[in-house]
C-alpha cells in the first residue's frame, strides 16, 4: 500500500525554515512602525523612568517575538551600544560640559584656559551633580533611541522591508536594505569567530584578539558586496523601463512638490504662527508626493512575488507603536515638566501614570503578533512527520 501524501507533506512543511512560513512573519514595515512609535515616545522625555519603561517594553517584545535568523543577535549589540553612548555622554560632560549652576559639587579638576572666542566651552573645572544628572537624562534617552532601532532589526526582515515599498524607490529601498543588513551581520560574523577561538583556546579579549577578528569580519564584508554586486547585476538591478517626458516631468514636480509641502505643513504644526495652515498643506504635500510615487513605479520593470500582505495583526502592531508615539506628544504639550523632569534644583524623577500605561500599549505585539516557532518544536515536527511516513507493519 503507497503511504498517505499527508504526512509527506507534514516532514516538508517542519524542514522548512522559520521564515519560509508566511503566517508566522509579519511584514517588516509593520515592526519598524511599531519601533518608530517607540523611539519618537523616547524622543519626547527625559524622565528616566519612563525612558527605561520603554526599553523593558522593547526588550520584552524581542524575547518573546524574535527568531533564530543571524539579524534577530544584534539586539544585544544594539544594548551595549547604547550603554556606551550613556558612559561617553558623562565622560564628555566631565571634562568637556559647560557647568551647569549647581550647589552640589563632585569634584573640581585642573581647568584649561580658553581664548575668548571659545566662550561656552570648558576644558576641566567644576564639576556637579546637577550636570551629571542633566547628562545622564540625556545620554539615557539616545541609549533608548538605539534600543528601539535595535528591536526593529531583531524582528523585521529586511530584505522583506522592500516588498513594502513603492516601485519608485525600489532603487533606493535596495540600498538602505543593505545597509541595514550590515550591523546583524556583522555581529553573526563577529560572535561565529569569538566562538571558533574559543573552541580552539584562544583567549577571546584583549586589543590582539579584537585585531585577528576584525580582519576576518572586514574580508568577509568585502566577499559579501562583491557577491551582491554580481547577482543585483544579474537580476538586472538599475534598469528602467522608457517613460514619456511628460510622465517623467509629471512625476518630478509632483515629487519635489509634495515632499516642499511637507516639510511646509510639518514646519506649520510645529510653530505657534502656522498651525491654522500647517496640517492642510501637510496633507496636500503627502497626496502629491504619493501621487509622484505612484507614476515614478512605471519606470521600474520588476514583479513582486507574493507580496507581504497587511492584515489585522500587523496593523495591531503598527498602531500600538502609534498610540504610544501620540500619548507621548500629547502628554509633553498637556504636562512637560512630567516628562522632562528638572534638575536645577535637583529632585528624584517622578513616573507620571498615565503617559507610564500609555507606554505599556507598545507591549500589544507580545499579544498580537504570532510566535514564531522553536527549533525544538520544529525538531519535533520533524520526526513526528518521519514517523508518521515510515509504513507499518501492517501496511508491509
């Protein structure tokens, strides 16, 4: 008796990789909007509280949602990362701030005299309390910046980033996918060869051991670019199908025009003076850009193969990056002195309740994003599916 296709098709479905299943990757975009959500809120404050809640929110969404693909590792880098920036923000304020006027002094170092044309600057002096807090609130929120980038290119895809995009930056899309593509990849490169000296004994720290690495990182850096150069060419990359002058003239005044109104609404909204008319013409330079984008697509002559499609979940996961984003905001023009707590006199940080829940919204793709599937479990399929396909005995 012949076996059951059903199994057959069980064994090729578990010995697929993580990413070949459509329904447990989101698109990229919808990531990427969520952590944009993320940073912007990170953007509004200083409160540490609130800057740390997001990063655990950030972090919490990686460990649960993330995959075994080499770009899910940078997340870690993306941390020490944005430690070092807050450690080089209190360095450069110790010997390079202005003081900030304080009554509480650290320490007092030898003080360089500057000419007069360097006034505001400071080599040495006084150093206090009031000027590290300042610069720590500072450095903690361009640590949160990176985090929320690095949880970005933790659980989106990037190559499937270009799938979102309009044909007429497919040009552009390829390369800033590539460019994004450069910091997971080098971590994989950089953890595969600390683990390989390890294996062999050598010692894995130390400026030497930092040397022999990144000599290897670099040769693989350039064998990679070589090998995407050779296969862009291949499939053709940079070629335009022919456009009419006026489809092109069209597209170019369209573009330019809209991205001008743009910036003229977003300038408006910002300023007191131009609110009346700043989110009309915002609109109207987002419409006449699209419009551009849209007949810029007929110069490309590629096809989309399955193209990432948005569903509930991932506008569950865009929106809950948005919400955040639009709390904060809301929150800094209702309350700023909450989110931007004040150091002269110095006083301890105070969570604000509701701008604290409104950054818990951003946890939705712990809940609403699906959970991408273990080695163990695939593992599992696997064999279960093997099982499954051996014949009985019966059946013999």
């Amino acid at each position: 008796m012949t076996a059951s296709p059903r199994p057959a098709r069980l064994l090729h479905r578990a010995l697929r990789p993580p990413e070949a299943d459509r329904g447990n990757a989101l698109p990229a975009g919808a990531w990427w909007l969520w952590a944009l959500g993320l940073a912007t809120a990170a953007s509004r404050t200083t409160n540490p509280l609130l800057l740390g809640l997001l990063v655990g929110v950030a972090g919490y969404v990686v460990a649960a949602r993330r995959t075994d693909a080499p770009w899910a590792r940078s997340y870690g880098a993306f941390v020490k990362l944005g430690l070092f920036v807050v450690a080089l923000r209190l360095v450069f304020s110790v010997f390079l701030g202005s003081s900030i006027p304080g009554s509480h002094t650290v320490l007092t170092l030898p003080e360089l005299p500057l000419p007069g044309w360097a006034q505001g600057v400071r080599i040495g002096g006084r150093v206090t309390a009031e000027q590290l807090v300042f610069s720590l609130y500072d450095g903690m929120k361009l640590a949160a910046l990176l985090i929320c980038v690095g949880a970005a290119n933790s659980l989106a895809n990037p190559a499937r980033l270009l799938k979102s995009l309009p044909g007429a930056l497919y040009e552009a899309g390829v390369a800033v996918v590539v460019a994004m593509t450069f910091a997971p990849t080098m971590v994989a490169d950089v953890l595969r060869l600390r683990t390989a000296r390890r294996l062999r004994g050598r010692p894995t720290g130390g400026v030497r051991a930092v040397a022999q690495i990144g000599l290897p990182v670099l040769e693989g850096a350039l064998e990679r670019s070589v090998a995407l150069a050779a296969s862009m060419d291949a499939r053709g990359y940079g070629r335009t199908a022919l456009v009419p002058a006026a489809v092109r003239h069209t597209t170019n005044v369209l573009t330019l025009g809209g991205l001008l109104g743009v910036c003229a609404g977003t300038y408006g909204l910002l300023a007191a003076q131009g609110a009346v008319y700043g989110l009309p013409l915002l609109l109207t330079g987002l419409a006449a850009a699209m419009a551009g984008l849209r007949l810029g697509g007929r110069r490309s002559v590629r096809t989309r193969y399955r193209p990432d499609r948005w569903r509930t979940r991932a506008w569950l996961v865009a929106g809950s990056g948005a919400a955040v984003a639009a709390a904060m905001i809301w929150a800094a023009a209702v309350d700023p002195s909450a989110l931007r707590p004040g150091v002269v006199p110095l006083t301890a940080p105070v969570l604000p309740l509701w701008p604290a829940a409104a950054v818990l919204a951003g946890l939705a793709p712990a809940l609403a994003a699906p959970v991408p599937p273990s080695p163990g479990r695939a593992k599992k399929q696997a064999r279960r599916a093997e099982d499954s396909a051996r014949p009985s005995k019966e059946q013999a």
